[in-house]
C-alpha cells in the first residue's frame, strides 16, 4: 500500500446525507477507515476508556461545526470551534455549509487510537479539517489539529481549538509558563477570577488547588510554530480559552516581528494535548511525557547514571585558567570522594575556558586537552562550555571572519527587519546560514579533539528567533531554523557527550538535550534558592521531558550554613547536583562541602534523578514551600523557609502523597535526629528533608 496517498476530497450531498471520502494524511499504521454517512446532527465519540470506563467524551455538532468535551457527564469545554488566518482572511470552523466525519484505527507512538477527520467545505471558503487523535489507555486527554487545505495558502496564525470553559469552583489558578528561561523569568500562579487574562508560552493550566482538579492544554510539536495559550476568567459570561500557532510576545519568546509564515497547498497548525485531570500535577507530567513520544529526542539517549560535579561559572567564571581547574579536579579527586554517581563526577568548564588556549581559537588547544586527560585520570569527566548561534563581538563590526568559514559575521547575523536579534549582550546568528553552521563544525571539531565528554551549550534561544529572511528559504519560522541548527548542533557532536542546555526554550530543547536547567543563573543565597524552586514549583514535569532537570551551580560561598543547605536541598528536589565554588582554594565553602555532598542519603535521591513535586499550586508569593516525591516505600518532602523569621510547618499525610494508615516516624536526613512527622520548625532561611518509610 502506498504509504502516503495526496489528498482529496469527494462529497456528495444525497437526502441530507454527506458522503466524504477523504484519504487525507493517511500512514501505514492506519488500518481501518470508515466513513460515517448520517444526517447533519451530533458525532459522539469518547477518549481515555478503559473497559466499560469511560472518562471522557467529544460531542460535535455538524450544523455549528463546534463541539463540546464532557467529563463524567458535565461539560467542562463548550462550544468550542478552530480558527485560521489564511491569505490575510480569518475563517471558522463555523462558517462552513458541510461537515463530513470520517475515523480511522491508528497504532503510532501513544499506542493503538482512534483518528476522527472532521472534513469542512462550502461557502467559497478552502476546506477545513478538525483532526482528533484518541487513545484508550490515555486517559483523560487527547489531541486535535487543524488543516487547512486548498491552493498557495499562506499562514502564521492557526487556532485548532479554542471556545468556553466551565467553571472550576474552589481556588481556582491559571499558571503563566515562560517560553524560555532567559532574563530571571518566573513563572507564576495567577488566581483565576475576573477580571483575568493569562497568556502562557505553549502549555497552560487551569485548577483548583484544594481539589487539585483541572485543565491542561499545549502543544506537543514544536518544530513549526509558537504555540500561546489564553485563558480568561470572565464576570458576566463563560470563561474561555484558546490555543494557537503563531504566539508572539517580547517580553516572553523575545521576538520583535511578526511570527514567520508557512505556505503550501495544505496547511497545519501545531498538535495541542488537551485535557481533564483528577490531579493538575498528573496532567503536567502526562503533558511532558506526549512531548516526548510527539516529537522523540534526535539525541541519542543517556543510559548512564544522573549526573553530578562542577561548574566554573558558579564563583570562579572569567578569572577562569588551566592551574584552577586542575586543583578543582584535584579536591573532587581527594576530598569529595564520595560525591559520585556511577563512580565519577563531572568538571565542566564554562565560559572563559579559552584562556586556556594559546594564539586564539586558531592557536594550540595542547592545554585544553591535557585539562580533558588530566580529568579522565582521575576518574572525573571532563566537560566544556559554547554559545553557539551567538556573535559577543558584534560591536567590533561585520566584517571579522566566522572562523571555520569564508563568511563574515555581517553576513551571518539574523535579520530581523532593518535591524537585528540581539539580547542578553550578544547578536544572535542565523542558525540557518551556512557560515554559522561551518562555525559549529570547526569548534566542535576542536572540543571532540581533545576529549571533552560533557557539553553545556548556552543562549540557544538566539536561534529560534523569527527573522524577516532566513538564509535558507525553505525556512520561514523561527523553530524551523531552531530545528535546523539544533540538528546540525548535535550531528556534529555525535555520542561522545552528555548535552546540558542552559538558557533555551523550555519545549522545543527536548529533542536535543539530555539535561536542561531548570531556572537562570542562580548562585548561593536564599533569594536564589527561591527563584530556582519556583521553576520547580511549575515546571518540575520537564523531568519527562528531558532525561534531567537541573539547579544549575550550587554555591555555598560564605552564606550561612542554613542558607547553604538550602541552596543544595533546591538542586536535590530538582533532580541533579552540580557545584559551582572555587574549590582550587580552601575555604569555608570546601569544608561544608565535604560535610554536606557525601551524604549517602542525598546521593541515594540525587541516583533516582527526578524533580520532586510541589505540594501546593497556590503560591500568591511565587514559590511552595514544601515538595514531595515517593522512591521505593519512602516518602521524601523538602521544606523551605525563604522567610526572615522561623516558623512551624505542619505536615498534612494526605496533602503529601501519603496514604491513609501508612504514616510512620520521620526522620532529617540532614539533621540525621528523628523528628515530629506531623510538625517542624524550621529556622529563617533554612530547609530540612524529611524521610517517612511507610509501613
């Protein structure tokens, strides 16, 4: 059978009736298609049925072309319909004459489905296809897309599903989720009464803490569009919400122009998950886990151990030189022996790691890779640091050389109208043109040379920036060109590499990273921890996104020892551990560090390398408090204090994940003393990690 077969459509209207037959989008996996021939009316269908359970159903009304999803037998969203900007026209779902509904038994990646095609003609208007994708052992959730198909059409805004939404009573909150982790951006919990609108970057979330019920919506592609979420609490009518490609804000993706265009006889929006959850903490984790079955790492995966180790960038940064980094290597080697996982650590230079280079970045790299050998002699993994679409010398002007290539860096620079992309100091480079990919080839070529095995790549939010003219013309977007040159980013680097992103989109760096920081740059002091967990706090579910989430540098420095645990209690919860003092000399930091970082028991919750959960969704000053994750018969819940006076914690079992009759003694693993399981005080600006073993 033909794998793919062009579309087209027929339709003949008969008595009322509407015959379609639609071989659209049709793939080897699809093994039955039926066509439904009934009078205009209702279609009902359900989704995430297990057994004679049905948890969810969608309703479409062929007259409206809208449609309803009820959850056990309440409509939650209602009157819903999709929306498109075609050749600078907008059309609806409901202003079509006809509507024809087709389905087809599917097996892809989420497992054996249902595909429902709801096929829109009439009225002048090129045709419309509202796609559903169900799944029986998913429950909850599904997914709809739209197409629009007819002759050279032209787009960068497509709505699949947008429409009302009913009220979820209680403490009601629409989580803001920032696009990228760039600029100290934070999330944040919004509560959900009217007047309110919330735009979030590609994902949203709308519950109510007490019962923990809620909504999810996002998107699951991120190769094509940017993806806004809108929901909006209203006084005198229905709520509403609204997904689309095509999201552009400043202050959020970082894009002065207009999203890109995409064009061709069939148009496609981006594939948004959407769905009702007994617990919003659930839905986020499941929405993080379609990510990744969507659109599956094009990094080979990371088998080995959750990693641990060192960064420069946490207190040494540009004093940074090849003496320091072998007395770092040496203090890891001989007096945190037992901080390791999987028998070694990481000790990742960043950047001003070419101080260690002579004659510039065409000079001799000998020095570099006696680092790299020295590391590897000691039972540690050398890692290394770059920006790779970035220009930090563009104020020196166009015409310096890309090294590795015969372009100038003018040349190479994304054009965004008369001007350019720049943001946090550096002009972004057209990840797209072939200077800046001959560019990547060169410096990765050097850095495999000489050993390195470990990556932290950086701004790479540059490279999915819109551009009025990409030097490849068959790009058109900005996560195009971001899909481009990640590829390109990660061809060269092959398997030899753990890949660490740091600022980046939070979505779209799924497919090419294995770790990803959670936040900005944090350091040492409670404030940092406290910004850090609020990433935590709302985005923790990237942990099934990615194989890692991390909290970037820990520095312990000179702050106080409460403020030092803390700082390293925020990295555990979020899943990894990497250090950031100046251990090439002694100090107070180095004798807390050999305390603190072989604790056999942070180690053993470090080995399991998931972020913790929070315990609460309501955080009207931006981060919970307390965050809890069961390993084996344990559960572990971190408390924080980010206050300026002490205060009594009390412990609720069943808010904690802790089922009725198992509660047991708790014991500080930091402490190491037993202490009250229904009641801690914990100091200003401490933390404390409880242990229950359960009966």
């Amino acid at each position: 059978m033909q794998k793919f077969l062009n579309r087209f459509i027929i339709a003949v209207q008969l008595s009322g009736l509407l015959c379609v037959w639609q071989p659209a989008i049709v793939s080897a996996s699809t093994r039955i298609i039926t066509i439904q021939l009934t009078p205009k009316g209702n279609i009902s269908f359900s989704y995430g049925t297990s057994g004679t359970i049905n948890y969810g159903t969608i309703n479409y009304d062929q007259k409206t072309g809208t449609f309803s999803v009820i959850e056990n037998g309440k409509t939650v969203l209602g009157n819903c319909y999709s929306k498109a900007g075609i050749n600078g026209k907008l059309i609806t779902s409901t202003a079509y004459e006809n509507v024809a509904y087709t389905k087809a038994l599917i097996t892809d990646g989420f497992g054996k489905g249902v595909k429902h095609t709801f096929t829109l003609s009439g009225n002048n208007l090129p045709n419309m296809m509202q796609v559903f994708y169900t799944y029986p052992s998913h429950k909850g959730y599904f997914f709809v897309e739209l197409y629009v198909g007819g002759k050279n059409l032209k787009t960068n805004y497509m709505e699949p599903i947008a429409g009302n939404m009913s009220a979820i009573p209680g403490d009601t909150r629409s989580v803001f989720v920032p696009f990228d982790n760039d600029t100290f951006i934070s999330y944040d919990s919004k509560a959900f009464k009217a007047p309110l609108t919330n735009t979030s970057a590609e994902v949203g979330t709308v519950f109510d803490n007490d019962s923990r019920k809620g909504l999810v919506f996002g998107s699951v592609e991120h190769e094509t569009w940017k993806t806004g979420v809108r929901t909006v609490a209203k006084k005198d009518s229905a709520n509403t919400f609204e997904i689309w490609g095509g999201y552009i804000e400043e202050a959020v993706n970082r894009d002065k122009i207009a999203h890109g265009y995409i064009s061709g006889n069939t148009v496609k929006s981006p594939k948004v998950l959407v769905g009702w959850f007994a617990d919003w903490r659930n839905g986020m984790e499941e929405f993080g886990k379609a990510n990744r079955i969507a659109e599956p790492p094009y990094i080979f995966n990371w088998t080995k151990p959750t990693p641990v180790g060192w960064n420069s960038w946490g207190v040494m940064q540009e004093k940074l030189n090849y003496d320091k980094a072998i007395k770092v290597a040496n203090f890891f080697a001989d007096s945190i022996p037992a901080f390791r996982n999987g028998n070694t650590a990481f000790i990742d230079l960043d950047s001003f790691w070419d101080n260690m280079i002579s004659g510039g970045w065409e000079g001799d790299f000998g020095k570099l890779k006696s680092f790299a050998d020295y590391c590897k002699s000691k039972g540690l993994q050398p890692g290394v640091y770059w920006a790779p679409f970035t220009d930090w010398g563009w104020k020196g002007g166009p015409d310096r050389k890309v090294l590795g290539s015969n372009y100038t860096y003018g040349e190479t620079w994304t054009k965004v109208a008369d001007s350019y992309h720049d943001i946090d100091g550096a002009r972004a480079t057209d990840p797209t043109h072939p200077g800046t990919l001959q560019h990547i080839d060169y410096v990765i070529g050097k850095l495999k040379a000489c050993g390195f095995k470990m990556i932290k790549i950086d701004f790479l939010g540059h490279a999915a920036a819109e551009s009025s003219h990409f030097y490849d013309p068959k790009i058109t977007t900005g996560m195009q060109a971001y899909k481009k040159g990640m590829e390109h980013l990660i061809d060269q680097l092959g398997d030899q590499m753990l890949v660490y992103a740091a600022i980046s989109p939070s979505l779209a760096t799924g497919r090419y990273a294995h770790m990803r920081r959670i936040a900005c740059d944090a350091f040492k002091t409670v404030k940092d921890t406290r910004y850090t967990l609020n990433s935590v706090n709302y985005g923790w579910w990237q942990t099934y996104l990615y194989n890692y989430i991390d909290a970037d540098h820990v520095v312990l420095s000179t702050e106080s020892e409460d403020a030092n645990r803390a700082r390293m209690l925020s990295a555990v919860v979020t899943g990894t551990f990497i250090t950031g003092d100046d251990f090439s000399t002694h100090g107070q930091w180095s004798d807390r560090a050999k305390a603190m970082y072989q604790n056999p028991e942070i180690l053993k919750i470090v080995q399991n390398g998931k972020a913790f959960w929070p315990v609460e969704g309501n955080t009207e000053t931006g981060t919970a408090e307390q965050f809890t994750q069961k390993i084996g018969n344990s559960i572990y819940l971190a408390l924080f204090n980010y206050g300026e006076t002490d205060k009594v914690y009390t412990i609720d079992p069943k808010r904690i994940g802790m089922e009725a009759g198992k509660a047991a003694n708790a014991k500080s693993l930091l402490q190491g003393t037993n202490v009250n399981p229904k009641s801690v005080l914990l100091k200003a600006g401490d933390a404390e990690l409880l242990k229950f073993e359960l009966n």
